[in-house]
C-alpha cells in the first residue's frame, strides 16, 4: 500500500514519512501528493509568526489546547531556522507544546527552514497539505522567528497573528514596512508587563492609519499572557470571526486565487529550473559556461539566452 | 540528488531537572549538521515516543540522571516496538553505573554513554550506527 492509502486510513507513521520525504525532496513524494490532492482543501490554516521570543509556541500550545476543547482535530507546523554554517537546526519549539504529545488529535511537526527565507521552509505548504489530508480541521503553522519582510505566511493562511511583545522599539520600527501590513490579528502577548498598554496603544495607532473601507477586515489587537492562558479564548474567538469574514464577505475566493496562482507560478518555476539545469550540470555543460564567465569570453546576460535558446528551439 | 538529513530526537524522560548536558550534546548534533529535536525536560516515555514518530527522527538520544534509567529506557524500547517503530535507534547518556549498562543493551538501548564521553565520540557515533531511513 502507498503512502498516500496509508494516510488516508490514518497511519501516523506514513503521514511522517511523507513529510519527510517532501522535506528531503524526494521524487517519490510527487504521486502521494497527487493521490492526497483531492482530500485537501478543507483544514483551516492559521498562521502565527512574530519576533524571536515573543511567545508563539507557547501560544500556539494554548490555541491548540482551545481548539481541542472545541473537540477539532489540530495540526501543527513549528519552523525553526537551519544554521547556515553547519546545515544542522535544533527544533525546540515542541518544549512548549509536550502536552500535547499523546494526544491521538494532534500532530506536531517540526521544520527546519534549511537555507529558505521568507520564515517558513520550502516544504511547509506541502507538510500543510498532508495535515489537511489527515483530517486537521485546524492547522497552525507557527513560522522562524521574523523580523521585518518575512510575511510568505500570509498567502498560505486563512488568518494571520502576528504576536508582538512589549518594549521592542519605537513606533517608527512599526510604519516601516512588513509584519504590521500582514496581520488579520494583531496580539501583544507578555501583558503582565509594564509597558503592554502603551504597546496595545501604539499598534492601535498604526493600524487605525491603515486606510480600510468600511466593508474591510479591521484587524484587532489583542492582549495575551500565553503561559498562564490568559486571554486565550478571546483571541480564538476573533480568529474564528476573521475566518466567517472571509467566508462571509466572499474574500474567500479572492484569497483562494491568490493562493492558487502563486503555488502554481512556484512549482513551474522550479520545475522549468531543473529541467534546464539539472542536465547541464551532469553533462559539463555548467562548469565550460563558468569557465567562460571567469576568463570574461562570454557574458552572463548571453551564455542563458544561448542555453534557453538550445533547450526550447524545436530542431529543425 | 535528494539526500535524507538525519533527524535525532534529544529528550529528558523523567524527574530529573539537569538539562545542561543534553543541551550540549543537541548542540553538537546541530554543529555535526543534523536536525535536533528537543523536547526538554519531564517527559513521558509515551510522550517521546509519539514524538519521535511524528518528526520521523532516525534516533532518539535520551539523557537521564535521576537514576530511574533501569526502568524509563527499556519502556521507550517497548513503546516503540509496540507501535512498530523499533528502527529508530535509542540511546541514553548520563550517570549511568556500568553494570546496568547489559541489561539496558539487552532491552534494546543501542549504546549507553557515561560521564567523560566527549561530545565528538558521540557525533562519530551516531555517524557510524545510525542510517538515515
């Protein structure tokens, strides 16, 4: 039996070694998620993101706790950064969420972004997919620690928290650009400490500057202790509301689209890169083109329209 | 060609509440370039198990001082047989007394690594018995 039929009937193990097989890049993935496809499409995918430090895990433990007394089946996707000098990760974003370990509905992943940037890794959409696959009525994915223009979350999740501490800079860090364009929720978790309410306050400021029409989401902030669950239930609720908003509004087929597009511009463009470029690194193709660009022979502007033009000019 | 990176699970069953030595040897695995899984202190045998398994690690090196090795060891091995996982690798690390040291190989611990192992001999180690599946 494949993978995918595994899976299907709710082999755990199966579903892990997919991934892994997804995170490797194995070619073998390819047909089992082809034959899961067509069982996606139905988990609501919730992504959290946020400065190093700022809570996640341990809300993310809190919402999948609250979303498990609501009797639904969560999936969750930790991404932690790969060491560009080692290629090695720790992934310790499971230490806040062990409760959850034996929990038959739950299943946790974590990913290393391995050399991806944007705060999530290559493979997050596809991992997403087979959560959906399982089942997962709700997926969170919890992305690196980000700090300005890692916002790839945001075409990939229905709702979008960005999790925000107090006593992380001026406000001017907030108008730059970035995470405070992405949020559809906006948490300043840690609010035991001083300085919260002037953090809730600034935010608010900056997002009321945002020019929304009235029939617009207005994203909320929200104030949070994650690690003794307060505030917990008021953030699922006005996640739950953003996802009716959606739905309600007709957003939803806006996003879908968007999505759609990107997913499929993505894979050609990899696809398209490897068949053109894998044979040329087997066949010493690249290394006679380097050769030529480090003696200056031939331009680099020159050397791809050469090889486009070989690779897709029919023969005569 | 895609290659398998090899994934370990680093983990503390049990009472103890001393984590710096399996934080040195996580990060020598990370500096070694595999991916670590840790999952920190007072965990359950089931809970490292049901973990290994949904990070599909290829072995799970568990460090326990509280002495509470003879019994929290072998129920990890078990575990993992009973849920047909047993190709993943189980090793343990800490104040361990030698002459516990066959009956843990015998339940199934792979190796068993007492104070004074330096963290390259673990790293070479893990590079010679552990095949990525």
């Amino acid at each position: 039996m494949g993978l995918a039929e595994r899976i299907l009937q709710g082999d755990v193990r199966a579903a892990s070694r997919l991934m892994r097989d997804i995170d490797d890049g194995f070619s073998s993935a390819i047909p089992e998620l082809k034959a899961l496809y067509p069982h996606t499409g139905n988990g609501y995918v919730i992504g959290i993101t946020g400065p190093p430090g700022a809570g996640k895990s341990t809300l993310v433990d809190q919402v999948t706790a609250a979303y498990r007394q609501r009797g639904k089946r969560v999936g969750v996707v930790a991404i932690d950064p790969t060491s560009p000098f080692t290629g090695g990760a720790i992934l310790g974003d499971r230490i806040r969420m062990n409760r959850h370990a034996d929990d038959e509905g739950v299943f946790i992943r974590s990913l290393a972004t391995r050399g991806h940037l944007g705060g999530l890794s290559r493979s997050t959409l596809d991992v997403v997919n087979v959560m959906d696959a399982m089942a997962m009525d709700v997926i969170i994915v919890e992305t690196v620690g980000v700090g300005q223009d890692e916002v790839d979350i945001v075409q990939m999740a229905h709702t979008t928290v960005v999790v925000m501490v107090p006593g992380l800079g001026d406000d001017i860090q907030a108008i730059k650009a970035g995470i405070l364009e992405i949020g559809d929720v906006f948490v300043v978790n840690k609010a035991d400490r001083a300085e919260a309410d002037r953090t809730v306050r600034e935010l608010a400021v900056m997002l009321e500057m945002n020019r929304l029409a009235d029939e617009d989401w207005h994203p909320k902030v929200m104030k949070t202790e994650a690690s003794r669950g307060v505030g917990i239930e008021e953030l699922v609720g006005e996640m739950e509301s953003h996802r009716e908003f959606l739905y309600a509004s007709g957003r939803i087929k806006h996003f879908l689209e968007e999505k759609q597009a990107r997913i499929f511009v993505e894979l050609l463009r990899e696809r398209l890169f490897q068949e053109v470029f894998r044979p040329i690194t087997v066949n010493g193709r690249f290394r006679e083109i380097v050769d030529g660009l480090v003696t200056r022979s031939v331009d680099p502007y020159s050397a791809v329209e050469a090889l486009l033009a070989e690779r897709f000019t029919p023969k005569r | 060609m895609a290659e398998r990176k090899l994934r370990v699970l680093v983990g503390k069953p049990g009472l103890d509440g001393h984590d710096r030595g399996a934080k040195v040897v996580a990060r020598a695995f990370r500096d070694a370039g595999f991916e670590v899984i840790y999952t920190g202190l007072h965990q359950t045998p089931e809970q490292i198990v049901s973990a290994a398994i949904q990070e599909d690690v290829d072995c799970v090196g568990l460090s326990i001082l509280s002495g509470a090795h003879n019994t929290l060891l072998p129920r990890v091995c078990q575990l993992f047989r009973e849920k047909k996982a047993d190709d993943i690798i189980v090793f343990g690390g800490g104040v361990i007394p030698p002459d516990d040291i066959p009956g843990l190989k015998a339940a199934g611990v792979k190796e068993v690594f007492t104070p004074g192992t330096s963290t390259e001999d673990i790293v070479a180690w893990v590079r010679q018995n552990v095949a990525t599946h």
